[in-house]
C-alpha cells in the first residue's frame, strides 16, 4: 500500500494528530513568555499546571461514552473545542484563571486522544495496515510547525495572547478535516452481559506508553526553559529545543513505518528507551544550547517508537469486540504520564533544577527494560 493511500486511509485521525501538536508544540514555546505573563516561578507554574491533567483523565473517563453518543462527529466535535480551549490561556494574566484555562484545554486534549488512538486501532483492524507510527509522526511534526512558528513570534516581539489564539486557529483548520462519513468508532461501548474482559495488557501496554509520554512531554515542555534559563540561550535557541525533539521523532516515525514490519517489537521497545535516556543525560549535561540541542534529538530519535509500537500491541493483543476499549483504557494509563511529567519534573526542577529533571526522565525511561519482557509474554 503507497504512502498516498495511507495517508488517505488515515486522513482523519492524521488532521487530529497534526492539529493536537501544533497546539502543544505552541505551548511548549511559549511557555518561558506564559511563565513571566503570570509572574511565578517554575514550582509555582508546576502547581498551575497540575489541574490540566486532572481534567484530562475525568474526560478520558467519558471518552467512550461520549464517542458512542456522537457517533460519526464524536471525533471532529472534540477536535475542534481543543483548538479553540487552547486560545485562552495565553488570554490569561491573572494567577486563578490560568488553572480553568488549561483545565479546558486538558479535558478537550483528553477526549480527543482517546478517540483518535481508538479510531487508528479500529483502521488498522480493518485494512490489515499498521499506521500508529505514522499518525503519532503527524503529531511530532505538528508539533514542530507550533514550536517553530512560536519561537519566530516571540522573536517578532508577539505577546503571548496573539501566539496562542494565531496557533489556536492553524490547529483549527486541521481539525475541519477530521470529519469521516464512516467514522464512527466500534466498540467503545461496553458490553450490557458478558463479552471479552480487558485483562492487563492495557495496563501494562499503558503503563509503557506512560513512561514514555511522562518524559517526552516533559522534555517538550521544559526544554525552551532549559536552554534559556540554565544554559542562557536566546528565545530562538528555545524554541528549538522541543522543536528538535519533535522533528527528530516525526521523522524517524515515518521511517519507523516501515521498519515495524521488519524488527521486533522487543528491540523497538528496549532500544528505544536505552536511545532515548542517553538523550536525556546528554541535556542534562549539557553546557551550551546547541549541546542540550543535540541531546534533545536523541532522546526524539529513541522516544518515536515506544508509544506507537505499544499502542499497536494493545491494539492487536486485545480481543476484537474489545480493542476499542482497549485502546481507550492504554490511552487513558498513558496521558497519566503525558499531563502529569510536565507538573513532576517541573517541581523537581524547582527543587533541584532542570538538570536533576532530566536524569531523574532517564531514570524513568529505564523502566521500559521491565515492562517489556512482561506485556510480551502475554501476546
């Protein structure tokens, strides 16, 4: 199958990917900007941020509910409040409204990261074609494109108020793509008697997907501020950093497409994390931007195919009238990870500095080298 009839297959779930970065990848930017807009310092802004993921998980909570009760819109419906929640916070310059705003913004990223994995697995189901490598690629890229158009505005002197409703607006566009005539998600719904229990893969796949969010949004997050503040780089130099990051993983997922065929998932898994915790030492040892630039792409290159090679796991492991249930259940284990690494490191950080933050990410990563062998010997 060509590349072209891929990205036609998948041409929903990939505007939701691309439109969920460019929106974090402004916010990761912009974040040096938000944080001297309130006035607070990194532990400070650690605790704004921690309502984001609470409201996150309640909405994955719903998710399947919701996705049955919309049907076919239940996918655009959600994307498109994420971009428009994510317009506001830069709004914002008043300490107690900051935490409501982002908390709109975690509840709509939640919901819409459960339907859009789950709407990937219910594809690759169907064609017989693995594409979770190249959908999470559309959200790397994205979310450079959001990370490098930041850096130019915030170079041009851009509040951030204007960055965030400008990027909120791309994001928005994309999102008008989402809408399949066939798109409604199957098996979401709990079954009212009987039928294929979960069991723990989603638990284990999740608990994988987890370590990997945790430190690759929080390397997204933290970066511009680690090489602005630690290492005195310029807003420019910033806003690379989680750019770097992402294009390095956009780009080795779309490699990864067709490497899954052809090595297995034991040495994606473990491999990846062993790459990408060198990454994350590397910035944490770094003494210069372009240094903590390098790191950052190692990390991205070891980090692009932890999530999506378990993800397809959950996906193929579970049973059929369950996967999407199944996904539901990884996605909402792993955005524990995704919403709640930003906040942890950011009070390690504020504790200890953003170089403990990063080596106490490699520490995490090595964690993958467990879970691995275990959610295997289940397949």
């Amino acid at each position: 199958m060509s590349i072209v009839t891929l990205l036609c297959v998948a041409r929903a779930p990939l505007a939701a990917f691309g439109a969920m970065g460019i929106l974090w990848g402004t916010f990761a930017a912009v974040l040096p900007d938000l944080k001297t807009q309130l006035g607070v310092a990194e532990t400070e802004l650690g605790f704004l941020m921690l309502m984001t993921p609470i409201a996150a998980v309640c909405a994955m909570l719903v998710a399947p509910a919701y996705g049955v009760a919309m049907g076919r819109v239940a996918l655009p419906v959600a994307a498109i409040c994420m971009a428009l929640a994510f317009a506001l916070p830069g709004q914002i310059s008043t300490l107690w409204l900051f935490p409501p705003a982002m908390m709109l913004a975690g509840a709509a990223t939640g919901l819409t990261d459960v339907l859009m994995n789950a709407r990937v697995a219910a594809l690759e189901a169907a064609r017989g074609q693995h594409l979770m490598t190249m959908c999470h690629g559309a959200y790397s890229f994205g979310y450079a494109t959001g990370a490098l158009a930041t850096g130019a505005l915030r170079d041009a002197a851009w509040p951030p108020g204007g960055v965030m409703a400008s990027m909120a607006m791309l994001a928005l566009v994309l999102t008008l793509m989402t809408y399949e005539r066939d798109g409604r998600i199957d098996g979401l719904a709990r079954p009212k008697s009987g039928g294929a229990g979960l069991g723990l893969v989603p638990l284990i796949g999740g608990g994988i997907v987890l370590i990997a969010f945790l430190t690759e949004n929080a390397a997204e997050n933290w970066s511009a501020l680690h090489i602005e503040q630690t290492l005195g780089g310029s807003p420019a130099e910033g806003a690379l950093g989680p750019a770097a990051l992402a294009l390095t993983m956009g780009f080795a997922r779309i490699a990864g497409q067709g490497l899954v065929t052809r090595i297995s998932p034991r040495r994606l898994l473990t491999g990846g994390a062993v790459i990408a915790a060198c990454g994350a030492l590397t910035a944490a040892a770094a003494n210069s931007p372009s240094m903590a630039h390098a790191g950052f792409i190692i990390m991205g290159l070891g980090a692009s195919v932890i999530a999506p090679t378990a993800f397809s796991l959950v996906g193929e492991m579970a049973a059929p009238e369950a996967r999407a249930r199944a996904v539901a259940r990884a996605t909402l284990y792993g955005y524990f990870g995704y919403f709640f690494g930003p906040p942890m490191l950011g009070l390690v950080a504020g504790g200890f500095g953003l170089r403990a933050a990063f080596v106490i990410a490699a520490l995490i990563l090595s964690l993958v080298l467990v879970l691995t062998p275990v959610l295997l010997r289940r397949r």
